[in-house]
C-alpha cells in the first residue's frame, strides 16, 4: 500500500478531483486481518454530502473526458496494463492479507482483471456505429455510441480487484467518469487498483474513489447526475440497488448471489473430476459466485464420488495467507462470516444431513483469531434442506444424491438462483442436452467454475442478476453506451441547378 492513500492512522483517503484527500466521515469501520483478526486500516463511511461532492467532481470532469478521442482514451489502459502488471505480486499479498485468499487465488483473480483490461484496450473497435445508404431515397440512416456520463460501481469484498475491473475499464473507455465504491470490507485492494489507474496518468476526476455503506450507496443511487449503476453483491442487496437505481432513472446491472450446481454421470472421468470438484467447492474458501457447493452425483457412482471426495477435500490445509505458509485455504472474510458458515454447517447436521468432514473442528494454532472454517463435506442431503437452498459461502460442500439427469435438470430450472451449472461427463448427448435446458446462464461442460472469461458476459440468470444487459464484454460496452441514430438528406439547390461543386 503506498502512502497517498492512507493518513498516518492508517485511514483510507477518498479519490477525487485526482487527489487522495482525507474524508469527512464521521463514522468509521474496521479493515481487518482476515488470518489474525488484526485491525490494519480504518475506513470511512461516508455521508450523503461527501458521495454528493465527489459525483459533482466526476461530472465536472465528463465533458473533456467524452470529447477525448476513443483511441487516446483506450492509450490509458495499454499504460495500465503495465501498471498492473508490474505491481500484480505487491496487489495480491495486499489481497491475500486483507481478504483471506491464498497467494494463488489472488493472482489468478487479478489476472482475470488484466485481462478486462486488455479487452478494453481494443473497445474502440467496438464503438462503430452501424449505416444504411439510401434507405430511403437520398436519405442515408446511421447509428453512434455516446457515453452516458457519471457511472458508478459497487463492489463486494469476495474479488476486491477483479470485480471493479469488471466495471470502470469498459466504463471508461466508453467515454464515461466512474465513481467506485469498493467493498467496505476490503477497501484497501481497490484503492491500490485504483491508485495505479491514476498513476497510468488519467486526467483528474475521471476516476474517483469513495468508502461507505448503505448511507453512501443510497446518496449514489438517487444522485441526479449518476447515469448508471453497476453492482456485484448479495441477491437480497442486488434487488435492492436494481429498484431503488430503476426508479431513480438510473441504467442499472447488478448481480447478485448464487447456488450452483455440479453434475457427476456415471462415465465422468473421476480422477479429473475430483480434483475439479475440490477446487471448485473449496478454491478462495468457498466464497465465490461460481463456486460448486453443490455436488450431484447421478446413480450408483455417488458412493465412490463421496469417498473420494472427502478423501480429496480432507487433504486441504487450511491456514493464514498473510505470510508464507503450506495452506491450500485461507480464512473466511470476518468474525461475522465465519459465525454465519459454522451456523450452517450446524444446521445442517440438525436438518439430517450426514456429515463426512466438519471443518468445525480445524485448528490453525500459527495464527489465532483468523476466521477459519475448515473444509465441510455434507452427504445425504436433501434438496429442500436449509444447505441445499442458501448460499452459504463458505467451504462448506452438498451431497444431493439424484437419480437421473432429468430430475438434476428439474432442480436448476427450479432454483431460485441462476449463475452457473456444471456437468462431468464423457457423452455428448447428455452434455448437449444439458447445455440447452439446465436453469442457469453460464454452464460448465466438464469445467468446474465457468466463470467467463473478460470476452464474454456474466450471464447470471433468476434471482442471480437483476437488469438486462449483463457486465463485461460487448454487453458491458452496451450498457455504458447509448445510441444515437441519424437521418440525413441532401437537397438539391431551389433552383434545380447543379451546386458549385457539380453535383
Ligand atoms: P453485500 O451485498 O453484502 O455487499 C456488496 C456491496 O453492497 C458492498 O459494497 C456493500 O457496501 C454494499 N451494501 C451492503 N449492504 C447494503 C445496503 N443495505 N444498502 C446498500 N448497499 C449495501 O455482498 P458481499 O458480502 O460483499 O459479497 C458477497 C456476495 O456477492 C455473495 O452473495 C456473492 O455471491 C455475490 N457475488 C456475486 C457475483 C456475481 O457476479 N453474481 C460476483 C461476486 C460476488
């Protein structure tokens, strides 16, 4: 972390106008140590007046902005690009302290980031409006993409690098100024996001930073001069942001949790499969949108997958992530969390499930106070238990024993929640006829978390994502643009004389 962004108690400053400025807040929360509990920075919560003085700022700043060539403004990401790059190590032991994620996770989720912005570099490309000569006679029709003005982010503390760079990236190679408001949780990993965008040379107001809670996130989502709202959080939050942003007038995307499914056929390759379903269960403890906490083995292979399984997920080491270690997981995010996941895993013992592997039980002696859950694996559990329904988010693992493909079908078409499918297989059919009919929108064919790439949207479907154009790729540019269509003719002079030019 460098020094602009914090004040000597370790406060995180706000971005605007192109300066870290100490906030006005009068209300304050804790960013902690996820694996000691350590308090490592204080953050603000700000007021509707501070949100209020920074959207004004981002809007004084969009005319110049808009006005700047798409290339010119595209030449500020190859620079961050290498911003990033360069400082990819330093943000992902940032990341790992104060989120919780190993080193690997966090460096894989900050090249996911890179590569959005990499996407963005080559925007312009997609910026081309779209003509029709003559469409009627000496009448020539086309369309251009115009950026819509201040746009905002809200972020969740699970990815506190990749998810704004879902956003302001596209954003503002569009031509708009963005307003971030980062996790409160993990404030930290988007300043220093944000800080090496600045350094990339943007001019002053085009990205501003603030920190707050529902306080803040109501005074961006009634500001007359927010355009647009993009938002990654809870579903219960996501509806929220969705009606209250709508009826504001505002564009919004905003995605929200999820329940994922992962199907096992009997032909799938189960040493392959395994080891996929780990990762996918257990990879950034379990607090992943795309993760698998759903295991559906189809017919007799279920004993053997959860054997296996609890072999597999047993071996994990879970332990902190702030300093090098042998752990293959780290802690959950807070104190409170952690309560939430043990709640659970309780629950789901007194509901029937049968447990395998409670990681109620683990112990991390080389760093108390961490919020660790250990690996959880759950067999015999029914779909309308409490653990088969909620996102539990954390690494806490169901075994829904099913009967046919068909019945797995009916459960995704059924749950409220619509981010992601997965099946194991080695048949085609079944595969093909699992892509076109399970419930959700974004479906893995023998890849464990189908997390699209930047080149592809985020199609969460249900109660996943509320709106209508999903974010990243050419959605996302859809999104923050907006059309305008020209009509034009020609007359020929009053006169019927041919003009000075000959035509
Ligand atoms: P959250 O909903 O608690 O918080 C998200 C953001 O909303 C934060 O910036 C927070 O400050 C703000 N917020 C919280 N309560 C608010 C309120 N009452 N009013 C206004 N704003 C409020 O989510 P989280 O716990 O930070 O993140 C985890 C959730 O995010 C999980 O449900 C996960 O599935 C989801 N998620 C979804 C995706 C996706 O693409 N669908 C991706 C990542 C995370």
């Amino acid at each position: 972390m460098t020094t602009a962004t914090l004040d000597q108690a370790n406060t995180c400053k706000i971005l605007t106008g192109g300066n870290w400025t100490d906030s006005k807040a009068t209300r304050f929360g804790e960013v902690t140590n996820s694996s000691t509990g350590e308090t490592i920075a204080r953050v603000p919560l700000c007021g509707a007046d501070e949100a209020d003085r920074v959207i004004r700022t981002a809007h004084e700043a969009f005319e110049s902005w808009s006005e700047t060539p798409a290339p010119e403004r595209a030449r500020y990401m190859f620079k961050y690009l290498e911003n990033l790059r360069g400082a990819q190590d330093e943000l992902a032991r940032l990341m790992s302290r104060e989120h919780g994620k190993t080193f690997g996770e966090s460096q894989a989720s900050i090249q996911r980031g890179i590569e959005m912005v990499e996407y963005a570099c080559g925007l312009p490309a997609l910026l081309m409006g779209e003509t029709i000569e003559n469409i009627a006679r000496g009448v020539d029709s086309e369309t251009q993409r115009h950026p819509l003005g201040v746009c905002v982010g809200i972020t969740p503390f699970n990815f506190p690098a990749m998810v704004p760079l879902w956003m302001f990236p596209i954003a503002l190679v569009c031509g708009n100024t963005f307003v971030l408001k980062p996790s409160e949780k993990v404030p930290l990993s988007g300043m220093r996001v944000v800080e090496l965008l600045q350094d990339a040379g943007l001019p002053p107001g085009v990205i501003s930073l603030l920190h707050g809670d529902k306080e803040c996130v109501d005074a961006m989502l009634n500001h007359p001069l927010v355009r647009a709202i993009s938002f990654v959080g809870s579903t219960p939050i996501a509806e929220y942001i969705y009606r209250t942003g709508t009826a504001a007038g505002k564009r919004v995307q905003s995605a929200g949790g999820a329940k994922n499914h992962i199907f096992i056929m009997p032909d799938a390759i189960l040493d392959r499969t395994i080891e996929a379903l780990v990762g996918s269960a257990f990879g950034c403890a379990g607090e992943r949108c795309m993760a698998g906490p759903l295991a559906l083995p189809v017919g007799d292979v279920a004993d053997e997958v959860v054997e296996r399984l609890t072999e597999a997920a047993a071996k994990l080491k879970t332990g902190p992530t702030d300093r090098e270690s042998n752990a293959t997981m780290g802690p959950l995010i807070s104190k409170e969390h952690q309560k939430s996941v043990l709640g659970y895993i309780d629950k789901g013992e007194a509901e029937g499930a049968k447990l395998t592997l409670d990681g109620r039980k683990v112990s991390v002696p080389e760093a108390p106070g961490g919020y660790y859950v250990g690996p959880t694996v759950f067999d015999a559990v029914k779909p309308n238990m409490t653990i088969a329904q909620e996102e539990v988010f954390g690494p806490v693992l169901a075994v829904v024993r099913i009967k046919s493909l068909e019945e797995g079908i009916r459960l995704t078409q059924e749950s409220p929640y619509g981010n992601g499918a997965v099946i194991y297989t080695q048949s085609g059919r079944a595969a093909r006829e699992f892509k076109r009919r399970a419930g959700a929108g974004m479906i893995g064919i023998n890849v464990g978390v189908p997390a699209p790439m930047a080149w592809f949207p985020f199609t969460g479907w249900s109660r996943s994502f509320f709106g209508d154009l999903h974010i990243q790729a050419k959605e996302g540019m859809l999104f923050y643009t907006q059309q305008k269509m020209t009509m034009s003719r020609w007359f020929k002079s009053t006169d019927g004389t041919l003009g000075s030019w000959g035509i």
